[in-house]
C-alpha cells in the first residue's frame, strides 16, 4: 500500500515538474533532494532552466511559481532566442525592444507576399503612374488613334497626314507636309522629291527620264504639232494628268421649284431639269445648259435652247425642255474635255487620233459651209488612212425642219475640196469612204449639231461633236408652218409681213404715198424680194447679202419651205413689227388652185438678232390659221445698239385675228 502512494507522488511530482529545466546530477525523489539551482526530474536532478520539451509558459507576466525565484519582468516578443524569458538563466541576454512591426518590413520574421510594381505600400517609392504604360495595376481604356499621348512608339497607321510624331511616312499620297522618306509617286507634279520621272509629258518641270517622244522642239504644247509632222510614238504611260480638275460643280440641294430665285437657264439642284417652276412669257427662249451649273461652257459643254410655252394651266408660260447644246459625257481620248471637268483627256493618252477641239466656226444662211475633216482626224500622225476610213457626218434639223418635216439645208461630201462643187442633196447624212471634205449650205439660221464618225478599217471609231451655229447679222425672221404645198393637196400659203415704224413708201407708182404702220410700208412678198423689191422707204442700203431689208425665201406652193425676212443693219431704236396672214387662196388666177377644204395651219416664227434666237413663237396649239385672210399678231421688236448688236426687245402681241387683215395700224 505505502508503494503504491509513493508511485503515485511520484508520477504526480513528475507532472507538475514536466515544463522545468532538464540537468544530470544525483538521483532524487524531489528537488530537495538536490543541489540549489537544480530540480528533480524523472528520479535526477537537473539544472533549473527549462528544456525545449518542457517550455515554461509564463503566462502571469510575472514570477514563474514554479522555480520560486524572484524574476526579471519578461521584455517579450523575444521569440526566436531560445531561452525562457525569465532573468534566472545565467545565459540570458536583456533584449532590447523589439521595434513595432510593419507591413513588408526587410526583417526576416513575417514572411511577405511579394513587392508588385506599383502598390500602394510606401517602401520602393515608384515612377508616377502614365497612361497607356502597359504595366498591370492600372487596367486602361484601349488606345485610341491620335491621342496624342506621348508613348506611342510607331506610327499609328491613320494615313491622315495628323500632326502626330510619324517616324515614317505615311504614304497617304496627299502631299501633305510630313516627311516622307520616298516620293509619293502621285504623278500630280508637285514639289515633291520624285526620284523618278512621272512620266506625264507634260513639259514640267521635273527631270523626264524621256522626253514625250515627238521628235520636234516645241516642248512647251504637247499638241501643237499633232497633225503636222507625224512621229512613231506608241504612247507608254497613262498621259494628260488633271492638273486642276473641275472638283466643285455647284449643284445645290433639291429644290421643288428653281423659282424665284434661280431662273437663270442653269440645272441649280442637278436633278435634269432647267428653270423648272420659273415663269416666262409665251414664245420667249433662252440659252440653257443641262448640265452641272460649274460645267457651263467648260470643254466641249454647250448651252442649248428652250423655249416658253402655255403652260398646264393654259395660261402662264412655262421654259420646255433644254434641248440641242452638249451635256458633258465620258471623257475619251480626242483633244477634247468630253466630260467637262477642266481637264482634255485626263490620264486617257497622249497622243488623240482625232481632234475634237477644232474650231469648226459658224455658218451664215445661203453661203455654203466647208470644213475640212483632215484637220480633225488626224490622217498623217499615225494611221495615214483617211483615204481608206469611212467617213459619216450627221447634222440634226433644225426647228423649223422638225416643224415642217424636212431638210432645209443641203450637204456633199468629197474625197478633195475640189469634190465639193456644184449642189449638195437635201440629207442629213453625208457617208462613204475617204469623204473627209464636207459641205452644208443652210437656209435657216439656229443652231445645228453636228456629227463626225470616222470608222478605220480595223473597226477602231473616232467620233467628235460640235453645235454649228448659223447666223446673220442684224434681224432675221423665219416663219415655218405645217401645211406648205398645194392648196388642191391641202397645202396652205402663208405670207410673212414685216412692218417698220415710221417707214414711208410710194407703191404702184400712184403717189400716194403711206406713212406709219401700214400695209404699203411693209416688207412682204409684194414688194421685198431681192428680184423685185421696192422698201427704199425704210432707208437701208444694199448689203453684201442684197437688197436690205429682202425677202429671201417665199414659199407659195413648196412642200417643206419655209419663209424668211432679214433686216441687215438696223439702227438703235428702230422699231418693227411682225405679222403672218394666211393668204385668201379665193384670189387665185387658176382656179384648179383655189381651195383645198377646211385645213388648220399651225405657223412658228423664229426671231434672231444678231444671229442669236430670241423667241420662238407658235410652238403653242392655239395659234391656229384657218380660214382666208386669217392674220396672227406675233410681235414687235424695238432693234437695241445699232449695227452690230444682237441685242433686241420682243413685246409679243400672239393675237389671232380673222376675216380681214388688219395690218400694222390696229395692233
Ligand atoms: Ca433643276
Ligand atoms: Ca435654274
Ligand atoms: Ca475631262
Ligand atoms: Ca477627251
């Protein structure tokens, strides 16, 4: 029994023991049975200080009850020397404080998560943070093109010429001022460093690696010597840049109406209609152009015509279509700006088999004519087959053909000039082989147009177009009407009176002489053909043209005939007026000629002055001569700057009277 207490304390000794030092010494049961300083343990007895198994845990920051000395206070945080923080170790060192800790401290105890580039923890003191700077903590919008941040390393590709610092060109082609390391090799002759030539024959001024190979001297017109003094070129590059193309045509935005403020024979919004919504007056005409309004007269652009008539209401005028003048087309390869952009054959060629620029000039009514196509396809420069080419020149009608249904003028052509005599053909088509000489002798004055086709006898065409305006000086009025020809066939004669105010004239011979606006004083049939004329009264001398003012063409019975009277040199001021009088076919001598049933006559006049057309009256289906006798009031005309004007003002009349003819003086 005493054995097993024994045992007992002992174990229970050696549990209470179990933190203390560990040391060697003699056997013992307690530690009074060892020395001072040492302890029992497990039967011997040890130094006092703890060992590592048995660590004393000095929880009450104060004296360790266990060893019963008087202690140091514990200085902690003193974990990594090994020793108990108690003062009785005679090995322990006074620690000094351990300084706080913090975060990412370089000390080895609190192992870190590594340093990032750009936290926000103080120690490693960063570059301020930039835009677009590729590194991680700052998540960044994409870049943008040209925004002018600073670390942009190459070129952003943008082809603008912007103001961003490109290390290389940007190839845009545009001249810009960036620096660019090689040409452009725009061919546009700008100032650029080409390292070549652009190969444009253009005579510049940059270094031509060739000349433009026309074996002549004349390097200042690359066409001045086309048709006289053929060469072997074969043309090598697309030639005739556009050096300064037509880039703003002047169309503006669509408009319901061009009225009132652009009624002035242009297509202002470009959608192929002239003056659309503008008033005018019945029969007047002007020049029009259908075409972008900056087109106008550029290359081979031309106005053509429209006339004033009674509109969908049956009362105010309104302009018809623009018609005859050239619309720009497709530019191709013929000396000519077809396109009308400023610019003759731009990048097409360099050397035009046909030249369509040539100045045709204008004809005058009765005088034949004559153009000389050599001059226009070029015979000799590099096909010398004019004489094999078949030739097909076209004119179209003019308005008093279209009305009458019939050529008015006549055309020939010839191999040589010398082919061209004696009279042409009523035609409006002259074709065949090697007919490069052309003749057309017109009675009626406007604006024709017309066509040249020359075909090669490889099947290459060269075709050109130009408006062949005929014209006479001073006034000229051209009546035309629908029912020429035999009154027996239905066939009307209508007879064109022109008065002069204040014109004086003795008729028949019977003294009695007419002042005024009277039917004695007119030009007409009766008195005003250069083969039986007497108007001395109107006080015009004879011209080169004949007697003045004349008749030149009276149509009694002629299919397709119209009739005309010219004033050659008016004065300022000089005043006329214009009447049409269907003739009383009752008075015919010949009897079989003396009616032909109930015919509705539809009469236009034509009014030129200066050769240009002022009005066309007629064109309206109310003007209508029926009956014997019937007279239409057209209008009068007040001549404006003397010889040589083509200035005129038109105050027409458009009455219809019937069943007497009232002449001048009831106007
Ligand atoms: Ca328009
Ligand atoms: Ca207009
Ligand atoms: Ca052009
Ligand atoms: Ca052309």
């Amino acid at each position: 029994m005493q054995k097993i207490i024994f045992i007992t304390v002992c174990v229970l000794t050696a549990f209470i023991l179990s933190c203390g030092n560990s040391g060697t010494g003699q056997p013992c049961v307690t530690a009074f049975d060892c020395t001072d300083g040492q302890v029992c343990s497990d039967g011997m007895c040890i130094d006092g200080n703890p060992s590592s198994s048995t660590s004393e845990e000095d929880v009450n920051g104060g004296d360790d009850v266990s060893d019963g000395n008087s202690e140091l206070p514990d200085a902690g945080n003193d974990v990594h020397d090994g020793e108990k923080n108690d003062s009785d170790n005679p090995t322990d060192t006074p620690e000094t404080p351990d300084a706080p800790d913090t975060p990412n401290d370089s000390d080895a105890e609190n192992p870190e998560t590594p340093d990032t580039p750009n936290d926000s923890d103080a120690e490693n003191p960063e570059t301020p943070d930039t835009p677009n700077d590729d590194d991680a903590d700052t998540p960044e919008t994409p870049d943008t093109p040209n925004d002018n941040d600073s670390t942009e390393p190459v070129s952003d590709s943008d082809i603008v010429s912007d103001n961003d610092t490109e290390p290389v060109s940007d190839f845009d082609n545009m001249n810009d001022n960036d620096t660019e390391p090689v040409s452009d090799f725009d061919n546009m002759n700008d100032n650029d460093a080409e390292p070549v030539s652009d190969f444009d024959n253009i005579n510049d001024n940059d270094a031509e690696i060739i000349d433009d190979s026309d074996s002549e001297t004349n390097e200042d017109d690359p066409y001045a010597d086309w048709d006289t003094s053929p060469d072997d070129e074969v043309c090598p590059y697309v030639m005739n840049e556009c050096i300064n193309p037509i880039t703003d045509f002047g169309c503006l935005p669509a408009m319901a109406s061009e009225f009132p403020d652009h009624c002035d024979g242009l297509d202002n919004d470009c959608d192929g209609k002239v003056d659309e919504g503008c008033y005018c007056e019945v029969g007047q005409t002007q020049p029009c152009f259908k075409g972008k309004p900056n087109q106008r007269n550029v290359g081979i652009c031309q106005d053509g015509i429209q006339t004033c008539a009674v509109g969908s209401d049956g009362k105010t005028g309104t302009w018809g279509d623009c018609t005859g003048g050239i619309s720009p087309k497709q530019d191709v390869c013929d000396n000519a700006d077809n396109d009308c952009n400023g610019c003759i054959d731009d990048g097409l060629c360099c050397n035009p088999p046909v030249n369509c620029s040539y100045d045709i000039g204008s004809a005058i009514p009765f005088t034949d004519k004559i153009i000389n196509g050599n001059q226009i396809y070029d015979t000799s420069h590099l096909f010398n087959d004019a004489a094999t080419a078949h030739w097909e020149w076209t004119l179209t009608k003019g308005p008093c053909d279209i009305v009458l249904n019939k050529t008015s003028f006549t055309t020939k052509g010839a191999t040589t000039e010398a082919g061209l005599a004696g009279a042409g053909a009523a035609s409006t088509i002259v074709s065949g082989t090697g007919l490069s000489w052309f003749k057309v002798n017109f009675q009626l004055s406007g604006s024709y147009t017309l066509h040249l086709k020359v075909t090669r006898t490889n099947g290459e065409v060269y075709e050109c177009e130009w408006i062949l305006r005929v014209v006479s000086d001073g006034l000229r009025i051209e009546l035309c009407w629908d029912t020429t020809g035999a009154h027996l066939s239905g066939g009307r004669d209508l007879d064109l009176h022109l008065g002069k105010n204040g014109a004086t004239e003795d008729v028949y011979g019977t003294c009695n002489d007419y002042t005024g606006w009277t039917e004695d004083t007119a030009c007409s049939y009766l008195n005003c053909r250069n083969d039986d004329w007497d108007v001395s009264g109107w006080g015009y001398a004879d011209t080169a043209s004949g007697k003045n003012p004349r008749l030149d063409i009276d149509n009694i019975h002629d299919v397709g005939k119209p009739e005309n009277i010219n004033v050659d040199n008016p004065n300022n001021g000089d005043t006329f007026r214009v009447l049409v009088r269907l003739f009383p076919w009752s008075t015919i001598s010949d009897s079989s000629e003396q009616y032909g049933g109930d015919v509705n006559t539809h009469p236009v006049v034509n009014v030129y002055c200066g050769g240009t057309l002022k009005a066309t009256y007629g064109v309206s289906p109310q003007y209508i001569l029926k009956n014997e006798d019937d007279s239409w009031k057209v209008v009068e005309i007040k001549w404006v700057g003397g010889v040589g004007s083509d200035e005129c003002q038109l105050t027409p009349n458009l009455g219809i009277v019937s069943g007497n003819v009232p002449f001048y003086d009831n106007w």
